[in-house]
C-alpha cells in the first residue's frame, strides 16, 4: 500500500535502500542534484558504485522492477553533484565542482524499451565517457565549475556550456565521438580576483532566453539566435548573443549590459544573487535568486524606446532588452542566515523549472523545497486594459505570487539537510520526486493548476551577429599524459617557479632574513597544499580504478566462463554433426537398397510379360540352334577331313598333295568366310543368353 509520501513505493526499492546507506555516510552540506527523468526513465547516480541507475517507471509496481546499470566508461575523478540529461536522452553530464564529465548512452530496444546489453555482460552496461578538460579543473585547484547547462541550438544536441569561475568566461565544449573537445571561450569581463568576487563583478550562474529569427521575416531558411543571460554576484544582468551559421558553427557577438531594470533601485535589487531562470512564458519571464531568500520575478522585454513600435528591426542593428521587476518574494528558509559580509556557497539557492506548467518554478535550498506560481496571464491580461499613456518607460504590473512550502527539511537554527535530488515525473500523473539528505525519497502529487499553457512566442526583433572576438585558449586543450607527467602538473607551482636553495652569508641584514622566512613558511604551506591536492588525487584514482579493475575482473571472469561454454558447445555439436553425417549415409544406402528391393518386387505390367515371354522363347530358340551349330560344326570337322583325304589319295596317290597358288587363294577366302560367319553366330548367341540371364534375374 503506497504511502502518502511515497506514491510509487520508491523507498522499497533496492537501489534506493542503497542509495539511503551512501548518503548517511556523506557529509557534504550542499544542495545536490542526483536524480533526472526523461521519458519514463528515471535516472539515480550512486556516488559509492559509481554508477547511474536507470529505472522503468512503467514497471515500478511490479514484483521486480526493471533497472538497470550505467558505468562510466572512464570514472569521474571528481564528485558528482548534479546529472543533466540532454534533450534527446542520449547524452547524461555528470558535473561536479571539480569537472564534467559526459555518459553517452545505448541505445533502447524491446518492448519496454530498456537499454541494449549485448555488447554488455552481467548486470552493469559500461557506457563511452567523456572528461572535459579534466587535468585543467584538478591542476587549478582555485577554479570551480558554477554551472553547467545543454546549449538548446545544437544542430546535434551535443553542445555543452560551462561557466567557471576562473578567468570569467563561458566555455563551449562539444562531445562528439566519445571526446570532448572545447571549441570557443567567450570572456564575460576581466579575469577573475579576490577582490572582484568580494565585489561581486564575477558570474555566478546563466541561462538561455527564448531564441530570435534572424534575417529577413520572408526567408526560406532564416537563422536563430539563442540570447544567454549571465548572473553576477551583485545582481547585475549581461546578455551575450550566440547563433548558429549555415556550417552549423556556434558564434557570439559581443556581450552586452549590465540590462537595464525598472524600477531602479540603488543596490540594484540584490546584493548576494546565486542563480538566476528564464521561464518560457510570454513575454519571458525570468527569476533572480539571492543567497539570503530573496527571489526577484522579472519580465525580459525589448527596449523599444529608441524605436517605433510598428517598425521591425533588421539584423544590422544590435538589439538590447531590459529587465522589468514586477514581484519581490521572500523566502521562509527555516534558518537564520548570518550577515558576515562574505560570500557563503552553502545558502545558494537553485531554481529549476517546471516542464508541465511554463508559469511555475521550483526552488531548492538547504532547508527544503518551494515552489512558486506566477499568474501571469492574469496580470497581463489585467495590464492589457489598462491606458497606455499612464506610464512611460515599465509597464506598472503589480500581482501576487503562490509561494508554498512543500518539503521543509530543517527548523530556524537547526541543523542544515540540504536537498539530494529533484525530478518532476509526468507519469502516470504529475508527480513531484525529492532525495533527502538521509536517503529518503519523497513522492508528492503537484496540485492541477489550470493555466493557459502559451507556446513560445517571438516578439524581438533582430539583432546583428558580428563575428566572435574570443579565440580558444589552445594550451588549456591538454591531452591525456602518462601519471607521472599528470602528478608533475599538480606539484608544478601557478607561477611555475622552482624552490631554490639559498645559502645567506652571516652579513645579511635582518629585514631580509625575515622576509625570506616568511616567504619560505607561504612557499611551504603552498607546497604542502599541492602535495595534499596531490595525495587527494591519488586515493581518489586509486579507489576509481579498484572498482573499475573489481568490475573488469569480473567481466573477464564471466567471458571465460562464456568462452569455456561456447567451446564446448561446439565441440558437442562438431561430435553430433560427425554422427549425424555417418547415420546419414547409412540411411542413404539402406534407402539405395530399399528401392532396389522395391522395384523388383513390384509387380509386372502385360507389356513387361509379354516381352519376358518373347525373350524366354528367343532364349529356347538360340540354345537349340547352339545345339545345332555345335553339330554341324563337327560334322564339318569329319567331313573336311576324310573329303581331304580321299581327293588326296584320288589324285596324288602315294605322291605329296601340291596346290597352285590361285587354289591356295581361294580355299583360304572361303576358309576365312566360313570363320567370320562363326564368329558372328557365336556373338549373337552370347548378346541373346546375357540379354536372357539379366530378365531371368
């Protein structure tokens, strides 16, 4: 009987029972992300195996449940705090503080359409990974990965953006083929420094705004662009404007802002932003979130005072936006939030979309889970009939939003359990998914809003895209060296100076050898800090690769058992294929005989009798006529005899017999004639007692 906080009976399931015991055992105090769902798949990384489980939802009411398996082919060498699935379904990021990494997957078949295992033994699938600048996130140990999001225009859904907090720049990676390869940096300002991010000017988070056509309205093929808004820590909104050219190449134009937002305000709205969404309503909406609780609802709309409204703009003119504050939300975060004037990464707050209802978001933060409503269309529709000329510059657009408090996983000044895993399930209705920080699974079903849901809508006009002025920074496309030369990376110092030994002289001035003392405790401490970065590295490698050898060894193990089965099996089938083939010839000759044996016992048919008779009788006849040649044969043998004597008595007397030569001639021809006759009778009577022998038979 399911549960009213756990519809689908998650919590039984033996992944999730795996998934509670990690999770005690973890300490992290951050908001994670673990859990995705994409058509009817829900997606659960598990940290200790290393692995991504893959469940059915179709099949998570029955006895036993169809998961499966996902290995990185490649381990991540970092921690995983979030998984993002890509539009399609075929790619997965699994993006840490300290890097990403991207799963590829197989592809679904049957008729539950679960993953193909068979280039796979066992109950794991190993998947093709690829590390995206996976030397450059661990050698700088400073840089962060903020966030990480797909690029909605990739003509192959393989474009990943990632924003990091070195240097201040977006970078584009594009996996393709089991690589990742980083195609374009676009620099959001200067590099960053202590003094920037204590400041505030340094990005903190971005998202994508609904794309714009490009080029004339008319065209047959006109280009999109895809508008970024970039958050900095001070509140501060910068757009830059990215397309895709007819080579399916991805460019930027130089980026614009800070956005203009009405009404003013001196701090600009915020003073601690952490992240920022863009709903896709229309007008687009977008959210700012604040560290402290604090959620500013904005309407992105085009800024139209240098511009009639009836005229449409063409591509050759660059477009700008402003931001229109229309609510100010704050949150009950269950906690007191102490003001110490530095920037605490443990209260950020992320917002998440909602899939169903285009004018609801969600917020995720230590404390639990919010969600808030934007009745939108009502305020538009009420704004809409209002006078025109009662405003000038921000339409005046005043409402109230539906904040609910749907998960609270902590009291005011109690203990901090941030949120694990979130996920928003359309099936078999909507249903709100939340991972706990004990291992918990809570299953909630939303509350059916009826909203107007309005597809989105292009009301910008066009904007110029000039060519990219950002190049790739080649030297941070490291490939994949040997361990040592990777260790030697980290032990290397940022400024790539060695330690030298210094030998002071006793004439040395005080000032000097303090200076040098110190520097040599900061050059110890620094050094210390990359040997620590460096052990770190290495019991996380050494761990990776212990359960990928584990598996390994137990995948060779299983084709060798497959291999030993497969060889025997066709030993016993060349062994029956041998006794087949000789029960065969048997069975032919037996068959030959069989057929012999039925031909001659069939019976005869008149024709065959008459002639059997025939025969019989020409048989009768050639033995009597034997009989008879046999006898005159003798008797021609006494004639010729005594006819030869007596003519030679009668002639010759007592004298010798002698023959004239034409005599001679003429007996031998006639002797010869007489032979051959006989020859010829003899050869007949053989072919007649033959042809008479076979019939008889």
């Amino acid at each position: 009987m399911p549960s009213i906080t756990d519809m689908l009976n998650l919590n039984k399931l033996e992944m999730f029972q795996t998934m509670r015991k990690v999770l005690e055992t973890d300490g992290a105090n951050t908001v994670r992300n673990l859990i995705a769902y994409k058509d009817q798949i829900l997606y659960i990384w598990n940290p200790d195996e290393c692995c991504l489980y893959s469940l059915l939802l179709n099949t998570v009411h029955e006895e036993q449940p169809s998961y499966q398996k996902l290995f990185p082919g490649s381990p991540p060498l970092f921690d995983v705090d979030e998984i993002l699935i890509n539009e399609p379904g075929t790619l997965c990021a699994l993006v840490g503080s300290k890097g990403v990494s991207v799963m590829r997957f197989p592809k679904r078949m049957g008729s539950k359409s679960l993953y193909d295992t068979s280039g796979s033994l066992g109950e794991g699938i190993t998947c093709s990974t690829s590390l995206l600048q996976d030397k450059f996130f661990i050698t700088k140990h400073l840089t962060d990965v903020k966030r990480v999001r797909w690029y909605p225009g990739s003509p192959e859904d393989n474009h990943l953006v990632v924003l990091t907090n070195n240097k201040n720049c977006l970078r584009l990676f594009k996996v393709d083929k089991g690589t990742g390869k980083l195609v374009s940096i676009w620099r959001l300002g200067p590099q960053t420094s202590r003094i920037l991010a204590s400041l505030g000017d340094t990005a903190v988070d971005f998202d994508f705004a609904p794309p714009v056509l490009l080029g004339s309205r008319i065209q047959s093929d006109p280009s999109i662009m895809w508008p970024i808004l970039v958050l900095q820590g001070n509140g501060d909104v910068l757009c830059m404007n990215t397309t895709v050219d007819e080579s399916m190449n991805i460019k930027s134009a130089k980026i614009t802002g800070p956005l203009t937002m009405y009404p003013p305000a001196d701090d600009n709205y915020s003073e601690d932003a952490c992240s920022i969404l863009v709903m896709d309503t229309i007008p687009p909406s977008v959210v700012i979130a604040s560290n402290f609780g604090e959620l500013y609802n904005c309407l992105l709309l085009p800024d139209t005072q240098a511009k009639n409204e009836d005229e449409y703009e063409s591509s050759e003119y660059q477009h700008e936006y402003s931001l229109h504050i229309i609510e100010t939300i704050e949150l009950e975060l269950g906690l007191n939030v102490e003001d110490n004037g530095e920037y605490d990464t443990s209260n950020t707050i992320q917002l998440k979309r909602d899939a169903a209802v285009t004018s609801r978001y969600w917020c995720l933060h230590n404390t639990g889970v919010h969600s808030v409503t934007v009745p939108l269309s009502e305020l538009l529709d009420e704004f809409s009939k209002t006078n025109p000329d009662d405003f000038r510059g921000s339409p005046d657009i005043q409402g109230q939003s539906f904040v609910e408090y749907y998960i609270c996983t902590g009291l005011m000044n109690g203990e901090t359990k941030p949120i694990k895993g979130f996920a928003i399930l359309s099936f078999p209705t909507d249903l709100l998914v939340t991972l706990l920080s004990n291992g918990e699974v809570v299953t909630q079903a939303i509350p059916d809003f009826h909203y107007n849901k309005l597809s989105i809508a292009n009301m910008y006009t066009n904007e110029d895209n000039p060519a990219s002025e950002d190049q790739v920074d080649s030297s941070e496309n490291v490939d994949k060296d040997d361990f040592s030369s990777f260790i030697s990376a980290l032990l290397q110092k940022e400024n790539g100076t060695r330690n030298t030994i210094l030998k002071l002289g006793p004439d040395v001035p005080k000032e000097i050898v303090v200076q040098m003392v110190l520097q040599t405790i900061n050059m110890r401490r620094g050094t210390l800090n990359n040997h620590k970065i460096v052990s770190e590295e290495i019991e996380r490698r050494v761990r990776m690769l212990a359960k990928a050898k584990e598996r390994q060894l137990q995948e060779m193990q299983r084709l060798e058992e497959a291999r030993k089965k497969l060889q025997d099996d066709v030993e016993n089938k060349a062994e029956k294929l041998d006794e087949i083939s000789n029960k065969q010839e048997k069975l032919t000759q037996r068959a030959s005989s069989m057929l012999l044996r039925l031909v001659s016992a069939a019976p005869d048919s008149i024709s065959i009798k008459k002639k059997r008779e025939l025969l019989e009788g020409y048989k009768t006849k050639m033995d009597l006529m034997n009989k008879r040649i046999e006898e005159a044969r003798e008797k021609w043998n006494i004639v010729q005899s005594e006819s030869a004597a007596a003519v030679y008595k009668q002639i010759y007397g007592s004298r010798s017999l002698k023959l004239t030569l034409e005599q001679e001639l003429v007996i031998k021809g006639n002797l010869s004639e007489m032979g051959s006759t006989i020859l010829d009778l003899e050869k007949k009577v053989r072919d007649l007692r033959t042809v008479i022998n076979t019939i008889s038979s």
